[in-house]
C-alpha cells in the first residue's frame, strides 16, 4: 500500500475501499500494460498484475507522459514538454496531472477520467485502467498503429424542428400506460353490501 499519512478507512470508506477492490478490472490491466508497454517501447517496473503493483508502475507519472507524448506525437498535436523525473511527491503528482489534462484534450471522455490521487495515494486504481482503456479507444478511432480497446463511437447528434418537438408534446409515451380495453367485467371482491 502507498506511504501516506491517512488513517486507514473505517466504517463506510471501508466498505466502499472494498467494493472497488472487488470490481477491479484485471483482465483490463493485462491489455493496458500490453498497450503501454507496446507504445512506450520499455516494460513496466513491476510486472506483478493487481491494482497496487499497476499503480507502483505509474505512480510517478513518467510512463503516462511518454504514453500520451508519443500518442499525440502521431498525430503532430502539442506533447507534454517536460516530464519530472524527481521523486518528489507534488512533481510526480504533477506528471499524473498533465496526463489527464492532455489525455482529456485528445478526446477521453471527462467521466473516464481519474483524479490525480486516484492513482498516486492508489483510491481508485479501478478508473486507471478505465482511462487508459479509453485513451486507447480514442487513439484507435482516430487511427493509431498500435491497437487496443474499443474504438469511441461517433455521437449521434439529432437536431428537431420546432414543430417536431411540438408534435411530440401530444404523444402518450408507452411508459404512461393505457387504458384501453379496460373494464370492471368479471371483477368480484366477496359478497355484496347489504343494508
């Protein structure tokens, strides 16, 4: 576990420390490190699978600078220009966040984005692999050599006409239900009230 000055989580924490540790895509992290490694040319430190061993991997922050700079490098786009090597907490800290920052700006969606301590104090390894799964399909859909994922789609932006959206204001949905066919027939509850 990372060195930190926290207490240990107890009670709801606790519970929900465990329920991410339980969804933990491993089979994900096993391609992750695959593409990483296949893109930045050099293995991962620590080669063991499993949340902790990843994080340990990238929590410097460097392998994720040199993943997003040669990524966008491909494509001629701005790369990150300088990667801290210093084993200073705020500097690692800092390379974690220009890779968000950059990951977001090649097209990762902001929901599969992580937060810096999400990786660097290992809180939600789990959103880790679900950014570098995305980064990945993003890279793929725009035509990187170097495949892994699942290509984003394209939105499907429709755009109605004023009439249109007003035509569909007189529509009862399905979920509204029906009453059509509806009767009381054959409906009996006991006997009847006398009086």
């Amino acid at each position: 576990m990372p060195v930190n000055h926290r207490a240990p989580p107890s009670g709801i924490n606790l519970d929900i420390q465990r329920k991410k540790a339980a969804k933990y895509p491993k089979d994900i992290e096993i391609g992750a490190r695959k593409w990483v490694e296949q893109v930045v040319g050099e293995p991962l430190k620590d080669q063991e699978i499993g949340s902790h061993h990843f994080a340990e991997s990238l929590k410097d922050g460097v392998v994720l600078c040199k993943l997003i700079n040669k990524i966008v490098a491909h494509f001629g786009s701005p790369q990150i220009k300088k990667i801290n090597t210093s084993s200073m907490a705020f500097k690692q800290m800092e390379n974690i966040g220009n890779f968000v920052k950059f990951a977001e700006e090649f097209g990762v969606p902001k929901e599969s984005l992580f937060q810096t301590v999400d990786l660097y104090e290992e809180r939600d390894v789990g959103m880790v692999v679900t950014c570098l799964d995305r980064l990945a399909g993003v890279a793929t859909k725009k035509g990187y050599p170097i495949q892994w994922g699942i290509a984003v789609a394209d939105p499907n932006k429709r755009d109605f006409t004023k009439e249109q959206l007003e035509a569909g204001k007189n529509i009862i949905g399905l979920q509204a239900g029906t009453n059509k066919g509806a009767n009381q027939s054959g409906i009996s509850f006991g006997s009847q009230r006398k009086m």
